[in-house]
C-alpha cells in the first residue's frame, strides 16, 4: 500500500513536526510527510520542513477579512496535497465548523492537557494554579467543538512542587514529541478511525498503550 500522505499544520516553533518528521524518517510511521503549512510567516517549525525537502507554504490569516475566507484559503492549501492525515501540531487558529467536517475522521490535534481538563490556552498555567498533582498531553481527532473531540491516546508527568509553568511545559513536551509520532502511526496503520462519534480500536487494544 501506498505510504500514507501527511500535511502538517504549524504556527510556531514545531518541535511537534520534528519528532513526526524524525519518526517518519526511521520508518516508525507507514507515512510521509508531504507538506507543512503555516499560519504565521515567521513560524520557527518551517525550517525543519526546508531541512527536510518537505514542501511548505504559508496562509496567513492575517490576510484575511473573516475566518471562512482564512479556512477557504487554507482548504485550498491543504487539497492541493491531497492528504490522508491532517495533523494539527501547534496550530494556534480555530478552525471554523465546515472546514472542521470537511477533514471529519482525518485530522489530528494535539492538545497539552489532559483533556477534558484545561481545553485552550495557558493550560500549564492552569494547572499549577490548581494544585494538579499530574499534568500531560492529549491527541485527538479533530471535530466542531474546540479541544472536545474523541481522545485516542493521552501521556501524563507529574507536577512537581517546584514547577513553574516553563518547566512543567517542558515536561509535557517531552511526552508530546513521543505520543504524537506514535498514534500517527496508529493512525496510518489503519489502527484507530473515528466511526459514530467515537475512537474505534482496529487492532487489539492491549497493544494501543502509550
Ligand atoms: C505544543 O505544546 C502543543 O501541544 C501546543 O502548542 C505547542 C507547540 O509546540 N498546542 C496547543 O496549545 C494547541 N491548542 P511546537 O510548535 O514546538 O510543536
């Protein structure tokens, strides 16, 4: 079978894409990625794409007047890849409802929190305001409500005393940058789908655990 098409959606530093890129590249994914979209021109991630020989663009939705002209714009960006996975990693934009069900059951999100603690920003701050004893990252399927879509696979870190958000920050990233690689390649190995709402297990589930 053909190896399956992967566009990445970026806004920033994209350590996320690396991690996807370097497990692509040791052949831990039945996937390629072949094309890495941002939002923001000057995102840092886009150089990792640039290393790689990874086809890039940029749709700024600064140029736009409305969200449905950004999400048409970005449609267009994303289709003329013709992916198989959308994943989105470190995308900062919502994504409006039709464009949202137009990738229905084939974009990803990861989201740092383990959801449904903490959707949105500042999760780490949140966290640590709480008093939360464990923290972690969370990936996703993509669907209308924002950071509430079906949970495939979730990785937690403790809290620890000392922690500031930038240090329990880079505690979750180094869960991130292991899970996400590994339920894209669930997902490219026709392992996890969304089927009526909800994460159907393909393979047997013993095997799924982070
Ligand atoms: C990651 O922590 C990711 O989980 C988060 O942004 C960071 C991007 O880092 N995503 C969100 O907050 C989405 N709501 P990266 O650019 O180095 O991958």
């Amino acid at each position: 079978m053909a190896l399956a098409r992967i566009t990445v959606l970026i806004s920033g530093r994209g350590s996320n894409l690396a991690a996807l890129i370097d497990a692509a590249n040791a052949g831990a994914i039945d996937g390629a990625i072949t094309q890495v979209i941002s939002n923001r021109p000057d995102a840092g991630g886009l150089a990792h794409a640039e290393r790689n020989g990874i086809a890039s663009c940029i749709v700024d939705h600064r140029a736009f007047a409305t969200r449905d002209a950004f999400d048409a714009a970005l449609a267009d960006a994303i289709d003329a890849s013709e992916p198989d996975l959308i994943v989105l990693a470190g995308f900062m934009r919502i994504l409006g409802a039709p464009f949202v069900t137009r990738y229905a059951g084939r974009m990803l999100n990861i989201h740092p929190s383990l959801l449904p603690a903490y959707p949105g920003t500042d999760t780490h701050g949140r966290a640590l305001a709480d008093r939360a004893t464990r923290h972690g990252c969370t990936v996703h399927f993509v669907t209308p409500d924002v950071d509430g879509g079906p949970i495939i696979a979730q990785a937690d870190v403790p809290v620890l005393a000392d922690d500031d958000a930038a240090t329990l920050a880079a505690r979750v990233l180094e869960v991130e940058h292991r899970l996400l690689p590994q339920v894209v390649g669930w997902f490219c190995a026709g392992r996890v789908a969304l089927e009526n709402g909800g994460v159907r297990i393909v393979d047997s589930p013993s095997a799924l655990v982070f």
